[in-house]
C-alpha cells in the first residue's frame, strides 16, 4: 500500500497549556468540588468551621477511607474489588470472635490479619490465576464473606474488651489516631504509586495489559500483590472499627463498598483503570465528609442528604469524563 | 465462457481509509455461473473489495451493476437483499442458536411479535442443507461445529436467502484436505444452478482446480482478469508482484559475527512446526511469508509471550528456556510487535513513560524514579531516533504512527539488547519514515546486534537482510541468500501449492 499523499511534514500538535495540563488531571474537579463544599456548608451553619467537629466526623468514615485508598490502585490497575467492606465485617468477627475464645489479644490480631489476607487471596486466586472478571468474583465473595461472617456472630454483637475499644479517642497532636493512619497510609501509597516504578507499572497494566506484558511487566504477580494489599488493609480497617465501636456485629459497615467506590469515582480514578491518583480519593474522602457535615450542621433531611451524595457522584463523573474527551483529539 | 449472461458489473471502484487508497478505480465483470478467483498479495484489496460488493463497507467512488441495473449496496442487509452473501474465512454466528434458526437467521416473516413458525424454519433448514448434500442435525446448537460445518451453514443461508452471487474469502486456509474436496463438490453444484461463485485463496493449486477465471489485484488495483487454462502459476506470481517502487539500497553490509541465537525444531502444533535457524551478530535475517504463515507466532515464541512447546533455543550458545518476555529481556532480547496499538502503547500515558517502560532498573536504581534521569534518558532517546514530539509529556496517542512506532524502537534500543525482531516494523508507516527505519536498521546490524526481520513486503526483505528465510503454513519452506533472493523465488515458497494443510 504505497502512500504518496500523506506529506513527510505532518504538523506536530501543540503542547498543551499547563492550566490544560492542570484541568485534565484526574482530581482537579474534585479539589473544586472540596472548596465549593466548604465554602457551601461554612455558609449554611456559621459552627460548621469547627475543625474539632469535622475530624470527629472523619473518624467515622476513616476505616473505610483507608481502604478506598488502596481499592484505587486496584482500579488503576484495571480490576476491582467490591468485597473490603464485607472483608472488614469477617475479619473483625473472627478477630472478635477468636479473642472471646480465650486466645491473647496479640495474636487474635494476627488471626485477623490472617482472615483478611487470606480472603485477598481467594479473590486473586479467581480474579487472576483463573482470570474470571474480578467485578463478578467480588461481588460472590462480597456476599459469601457477610454470609460467613453472620454464620460465625449470628445476631449477636461481640464485645471486644475494653482495652481495645476507643482507636478514635486516642489523639496525636489533637488529630484522632484514624485520621492520622489515614494521612500515613495516604502518604506512603501516593509515594508507591507515583514515585516508584510499581506504581508506573499499575498505570501501563491498566492502560493496556498487553502492551504491559510484551514490556516484560509481570502484571499478574502486580495484581495479585494489589489484592492481597487490600485484603490485608481492609481486615486492619475491620479491627479499627471494631476498636471504634466497641462491638463486632455480622454486619459491620454493610453497604460500605459503594461508599469506598464512590470515594474513588470520586477522586477521579477511572473505572476501566490507567487514570486515577491517591491525592483524588484522599480529597473526595474529606469532600463526602463535609459535604454530609455540611448537610447535616444545615439540619437537612437524610434523604435529601443521600440525594446530593448521588448527585454529586454523577456531577463529577460527567464532568471530568467531558473535560477528559474535550481535550482528547 | 463469453456466451453467459453478465451478473456483476463494477466500474471505478474505489476505496478509501483515513486518506489511504485501498482499491483504485477498478473494473470488474462477473458472469452468470463462473467461479471467479481473486488473487493478490496481503492488502493487495482483495477483502476491501468483497467487502465492498457484501455491503460491509461502502465505495468512496464507483457504480456497481446487477444484471444490467443500478444498484446501491448500502448495508449487508442490502446485500442480502440483492442476493449477495460474503462466506467469511472464521464463519460469523450465533453460537447459542440453533443451527436452523442461524440458517433461515433475518429472514423469518411476521410481525415481531407473532408466533415463531418453528416447523417451518426446520424443514426449511433441513432443505437447504439437503441441496448442499450436507447431514447436519439442525436442532443443535451451532457450538461445537466443526468450522467446515459452519462453514456449510454459511453457505446454506446464502441459498436461504437465493444469493446469485456467494463470495469466499479463503475458505479453505482452516479445512482439512477431506473438507476441501467436499467444499469444491459444493462449488461446483452451485455453479451449476447458475450461481456465481468469488474464491479468494492464496493456493494456485486449488484455484486451477475449481476456478474458471482469475482476477489479480496489487496494491489496490485490478492488474489482470484472463481464463484460467491461458495463464501459467509463474505468470500469476509475476502478475501479483510487479512493484514500480524504487529499491531501497543498504548503505553498507555489516561484519557478520559469532552466532547470537540459534533454534532448532521449534514447534508449537497450530501455529508453527520444526523451526530451525541460525542468526550471527551483524546479520539480519528476513522472514517472508503470507499473513498466517506462522511468523509472528515463531516472534511471539521466541520472546516467551507464547513459548513453543518444543525445540531449542540457544543464545550465545547457552541453552535458554523464555516463558515469559521478562526472561527474553534478560537475556538480551528485543521484540517489536506488529500490532502496535495492541502490543505496543500505552496510548493515554506520556512518551516518557511508553519511552522507559523496559528498563525500569535504569530509571530507579534506589527503588524510586529519579525523573531527571528519565528526563535525561528519554530526550536522549529522541535525538537519536529523531522522533518529532511536541513535548514528552505528551500522549503517546498524539505522535503520528511513524513517530509512535519509532517510539517503541527506541524503548527496546534502551535495553540495549543483543538480539531484535521487527515484526513488520514499517507497516502502516509514511515512506519517508520507511526510509529511515531502513537506515536504522541497517546501523542497528553495524552495531553488532542480530535482528530478526518479519515483512511481508518484499523489497524490503530484499534490500534489508542478508538471508530471508520464507515461512508457509507453519514451515520455514525455502532459505536463499542475498544474492540470490528475488520477489518470485520468495513468493513461490511463500504460496501453499499442494493444498495440503496439517
């Protein structure tokens, strides 16, 4: 196929303008979105700008948030995982459990620890090693993993002793210690995921897999460490709630995996992998956060409350994927 | 053969994609009741054109005829209409139906809502299925047919439909012997029902057997139509080939080295067998052949994307064993892929990125990326290559293919390595690009690296390598010298004769 017309000379695109650069990026719309928020919510109750009352705030959705941490790069790589909320109620059962039973505190953590990898790795074993797609697999484990946890507690709540109980009362230069894990975790997975060259490797898997293999990128061995990450954080979150709450029932933060996912969306990740930062999700966690503060110090109805929370979602999402294609040639 | 009646008339048929003529002004006439060969080499337009007349894709110019009518094949659905049916080479079906239902499939009558006439759909079937002489249990699903039989369905629904003319496109390349044979039997009955048949195949021998007329495109043009019994295999070969490019010149042959890598009886069943050859430092090596022929699955082999399933590999003279292509970059291999967007890019992620994505040691020696050293690296990798670029921040996606492609050249130049294959490395690429990929290649074998050249266009094997080893079906079937290589030896061991598939 000879092809005589098509010039040498090609006109080179532009380089794009940094304010384009800065528009595109992944979580620019939902650092706008944090300051509409809070200059929103600060309007609505003048006793909004209680910083003790949004950090006592954040504490409750804190677990979670930590989790939707790693669950984006599981989705930058181009995977998910739906079943860390009900991962969260298992291990904390089993934990709760195992130490009602006599075994020493210390260890009945590892149990935990323990549960929550072991779960990861039933969800790597089916989502990779048999590559049946990870949205179907989670969503089986998601309700397997409830269902033994409430075989395991029944109806009951487990206490767990007092010595554990109050994680979000404990303060570290008047921050709570969840919120603190928070910003650590946060810290360290933004620096894996845009620093070193695993975290490189997350972004190429997921921008195409194929190409990632033929570069000699071993993108299962990374997918599979991602599961077990998140199967081992998620069962940490579970016992911090447990620590929280003071009890451990069946159904511990259920629902919880469409919030973890709504934090990512959120934050801009993109739901087919290859787009997506730690910085995004880290503010759309403190965006939910304010944004029901805000609703609630305005005295709004839940209802209303679950409605923005909605809107907001799909705001978001059509915005950046506008701005995203706008720019796209 | 001239008394019959005119089915098909095109004239000026031409064809487009994103700029690029595929078909140009070509003039076509079918006769009631012939089976037609297209012949061509790969992107010759043969598809484009059958295509074309299916209804698939629309001509950018051109007017068709119909037994002397006008006619606008605007869908397939058209061409169903007209009595048009394209039998594709993997038949396309709906697996979970039945094999009734996919026979009589668009043709059912009644509203949308009214009652599936069952009984009729499988005596129809059955009918249909009869006419071709086939026994096929219509009720099962068509999972699990053996792809002649679909084949066979394939055929059946275009009598379902009363086609006039039924195109295939190379139908035989996935039958057995046995299969073939039944396939021509059929050929032939349509041909007497006065049906016309087109038979696009790249086996001589098989379309001396069936066929009455040949037509020959090349480069998107028609070339030739003659009868089959006035023109010989070597004329027919002559005809497919005859370029008007100029030759390409390597500026100078390289010192030809110590053995750098060495197969033997490589065999993977399906795709490759008993692959043996020699590749020295400096040297290249061409590998010609068809579309299918095998070569990129001995490339996909030898980097471990798909390893063999037996047979050596030696590399320096060590026995290796590649699983996967992070060994093969160990020990010093390089493949570019031929399917660049596929295998290639990372199309959203930066040039910097696409650029540095085999050497991650090199970036981030502590663990971390050092950002000034991938600056430093990739812009240096630029300048050589000149890739032009508007920044390396830039979406890979942005650059024109050309510039894409040298991309990915200089990711694996990067590695350093000692052995590189090119798989199709200029495909798709503006010509002055081409002219200087072939100068990089030609340096690239100065260099003392061995390279493993896949093209399917011949004057490039021809001013590029040293040795071009031809692949057919699976086997490496003719090794010739520079010297003594021209564009018929190689497509003559490159065209399947005997119409004997493994």
């Amino acid at each position: 196929m000879t092809d005589a017309s098509t010039t040498q000379t090609r006109k080179l695109a532009p380089a794009r303008p940094t304010w384009h650069v800065v528009l595109v990026r992944p979580e620019t719309m939902t650092f706008f979105l944090l300051i509409f928020g809070l200059v929103g919510a600060s309007y609505l109750s003048p006793f909004f700008l209680d910083m003790n009352y949004i950090l006592r705030s954040f504490t409750l959705t804190a677990e979670m948030s930590i989790v939707a941490l790693v669950l984006t790069m599981v989705v930058i790589s181009g995977e998910i995982d739906l079943s860390p909320a009900a991962n969260m109620a298992l291990s904390a059962c089993i934990f709760a459990w195992v130490q009602d039973a006599g075994v020493p505190m210390p260890l009945s953590v590892i149990v935990g620890l323990l549960a929550g990898l072991a779960m990861g790795a039933l969800n790597a074993f089916m989502s990779i090693r048999m590559q049946l797609p990870s949205i179907i697999v989670t969503i089986g484990t998601l309700i397997f993993f409830r269902g033994l946890a409430q075989v395991l507690a029944g109806d009951r709540s487990i206490r767990v002793p007092d010595s554990f109980i109050g994680i979000n009362t404990v303060m570290v230069v008047g921050i709570p210690l969840p919120v603190v894990i928070f910003f650590i975790v946060a810290i360290i997975l933004g620096l894996v995921l845009g620093a070193t060259v695993i975290g490189r490797q997350i972004y190429q898997i997921g921008t195409n897999q194929e190409a990632a293999l033929h570069a000699g990128i071993n993108a299962k061995r990374i997918k599979v460490g991602l599961f077990l990450v998140l199967g081992l954080v998620s069962a940490a979150a579970g016992m911090m709630a447990a620590s929280r709450l003071g009890s451990v029932r069946y159904d511990l933060v259920l629902g919880g995996e469409l919030q973890m996912v709504l934090m990512a969306m959120l934050g801009g990740t993109y739901i087919f992998g290859g787009r997506g930062t730690i910085l995004g999700t880290f503010l759309a966690a403190w965006l939910l956060v304010i944004a029901s503060t805000g609703m609630t110090v305005a005295n709004l109805l839940p209802a209303i409350q679950l409605t923005v929370l909605g809107i907001l979602l799909i705001v978001a999402i059509i915005a950046t994927n506008f701005i995203y294609a706008r720019t796209q040639r | 053969m001239e008394g019959l009646p005119m089915l098909i008339e095109a004239r000026g048929i031409s064809k487009q994609f994103g700029g690029v003529d595929v078909l140009s002004d070509v003039d076509l006439d079918l006769h009631a009741g012939e089976i037609h060969a297209l012949l061509g080499e790969n992107g010759a337009g043969k598809s484009t054109f059958a295509k074309i007349l299916a209804g698939i894709h629309r001509p950018t110019r051109g007017k068709l005829r119909l037994n002397g009518q006008p006619v606008d094949v605007s869908s397939p659905i058209a061409a169903q209409k007209l009595g048009i049916a394209l039998i594709h080479q993997e038949p396309i079906s709906f697996p979970d139906l039945s094999v009734a239902e996919n026979i009589v499939m668009g043709r059912q009558a009644g509203g949308l809502l009214s009652r599936v006439p069952w009984a009729k759909i499988i005596a129809d079937a059955r009918r249909y299925l009869d006419m071709l002489g086939v026994s096929l249990d219509v009720t099962r699903p068509m999972r699990g047919l053996s792809i002649a039989n679909q084949q066979m369905v394939e055929i059946a629904r275009s009598l379902a439909s009363d086609s006039k003319l039924i195109i295939m496109d190379e139908p035989t390349a996935p039958l057995t012997p046995r299969e073939v044979d039944t396939l021509f039997n059929i050929a032939r009955r349509l041909r007497e029902e006065g049906r016309t048949i087109i038979f696009i195949s790249h086996r001589l021998e098989e379309v001396r057997m069936l066929c009455d007329r040949v037509t020959i495109f090349r480069d998107g043009a028609h070339i030739a139509t003659q009868t089959i019994d006035s023109i010989s295999d070597d004329e027919i070969i002559k005809l497919m080939i005859g370029r008007t490019l100029k030759k390409y010149m390597r500026k100078h042959m390289a010192a030809i080295g110590e053995t750098a890598l060495e197969v033997s009886n490589l065999s993977l069943p399906g795709a490759f067998e008993d692959v043996s050859f020699t590749l020295r430092r400096g040297e290249i090596i061409g590998l010609g052949g068809l579309v299918g022929a095998g070569r990129t699955d001995v490339a996909r082999a030898l980097f471990g994307v798909a390893p063999a399933a037996s047979g050596q590999i030696s590399i320096g003279g060590v026995g290796a064993t590649i699983n996967k292509p992070s060994e093969a970059i160990e020990l010093g291999l390089s493949f570019v892929p031929e399917d660049r967007a596929g295998h290639g890019i990372f199309s959203t992620l930066s040039v910097e990125h696409n650029l540095t994505a085999a050497i991650p040691n090199l970036i981030a020696p502590s663990g971390f990326i050092s950002r000034k050293r991938e600056h430093g690296i990739s812009s240096q990798a630029v300048d050589d290559l000149s890739i032009r670029l508007a920044s390396l921040r830039q979406p890979i996606v942005e650059l024109s293919g050309g510039n894409q492609q040298k991309a990915i050249l200089a990711r694996w130049l990067l590695t350093e390595p000692k052995i590189l294959i090119l798989d199709e490395p200029t495909r798709g690429i503006d010509i002055g690009v081409k002219a200087e990929f072939y100068d990089m290649i030609g340096d690239l074998a100065e260099a003392g690296r061995a390279i493993l050249l896949i093209s399917s266009e011949l004057p490039e094997l021809l001013s590029l390598c040293d040795r071009i080893l031809v692949m057919s079906e699976g086997r490496i079937t003719a090794e010739f010298p520079r010297e003594t290589a021209t564009q018929e030896s190689i497509m003559q061991a490159a065209v399947p004769r005997t119409g004997m598939a493994a």
